[in-house]
C-alpha cells in the first residue's frame, strides 16, 4: 500500500506547482521509502521508483543510494545496468557512466546476440559518452558498431538508436 501511495502522493505534490487546488495527503517520498525499507515484496520496485524519482530531481546522491544497493544485489540485472548508466550520465560522471556501459555491452553481447535494439542502445551511448569526454576516435569506433546494424534491424527501437548514432558520427567525422 505504501508504494502505490507514495508514487500517487509523489506525482500529486508535483502537480501542486501547477495547479494549485491539488493537495496531497501524505510524503510521496517517505512512503516510498516505507514501501522499500518495511515491505517483504515491494523493495526492489521501491528503491527502482527511489532511484528514478531522484534522478527525475537531479538528485544524484540519493539516486545513487538506491541504485548502488538494487545493483550489488542484482549485479547481472539489465534494467538497473541501464538505470546506473543514466544517472552517471544525467550528472556528467562520464567515466562512472562508461564503465557501467562497458559491463553492460560485455552482458548484452554474450547473452543476447540477437536483441538489436539493445545491442544498438549499448553502442550509440558508448559513442556519445566518448564524444562528451571528447574522445570522437573512440566514439566514432562505437558508433560504427551501431550503424553496423543498420540494415538487419527493423524494429522502432534499434532504428532509433542507430539513426542517432549516424548523425553523431557525421557530426564528429
């Protein structure tokens, strides 16, 4: 109960700022964070809304709380990889952020050789984290492996990917 009113407590309390006669009868946050620390069930889905709802806030340290304790209990887990990655990424901890790239890229090619979208996902943002560190030699390398795809993934996600890598690539070449 307290994750389900925490995310609706959270939203609501946003939402004040703009439409003023919504009132919210608890702490988002706290409820949240009730949810994580007291629930037998709900912790991983607590500590994954903690770490997003802090990133949303720019607030990395808590963030990062939250995601340090889900990835040393889940270290293999993809969805918290990408997570991990994001906020390094969202708060210009570029070398944070690559290293979580790298494990990520080491899992999704030796386990899921066929997912592109994926494979395109860990490429493209290896490129652009090197381009931010402006290291376009290295970028350009992943980002050729990304438009590597191009004519063998059909599918939204990857085509996506791979459009952003191209123009990356003319950008810096």
């Amino acid at each position: 109960a307290y994750l389900g009113r925490g995310i609706i407590n959270y939203f609501t309390n946003k939402l004040r700022s703009r439409l003023p006669f919504f009132r919210s009868p608890g702490n988002g946050i706290g409820d949240i964070k009730k949810a994580g620390d007291k629930g037998l069930f709900s912790y991983v889905p607590a500590y994954t809304m903690l770490a997003m709802l802090y990133m949303m806030d720019s607030k990395t340290d808590s963030a990062l709380i939250y995601m340090d304790s889900l990835r040393e209990d889940y270290p293999l887990n993809r969805m918290f990889m990408y997570t991990h990655y994001k906020i390094y990424s969202e708060s210009e901890q570029y070398e944070k952020a690559l290293n979580v790239l790298r494990q990520l890229k080491e899992r999704v090619e030796s386990t899921q050789q066929g997912t592109y979208p994926n494979l395109t996902y860990v490429y493209y943002n290896t490129g652009l984290v090197f381009h931010e560190m402006n290291m376009d030699d290295s970028a350009a390398v992943y980002l050729e492996k990304a438009l590597d795809y191009r004519d063998i993934a059909a599918d939204k996600k990857s085509r996506e990917n791979i459009s952003k890598a191209r123009q990356l690539y003319e950008e810096i070449r």
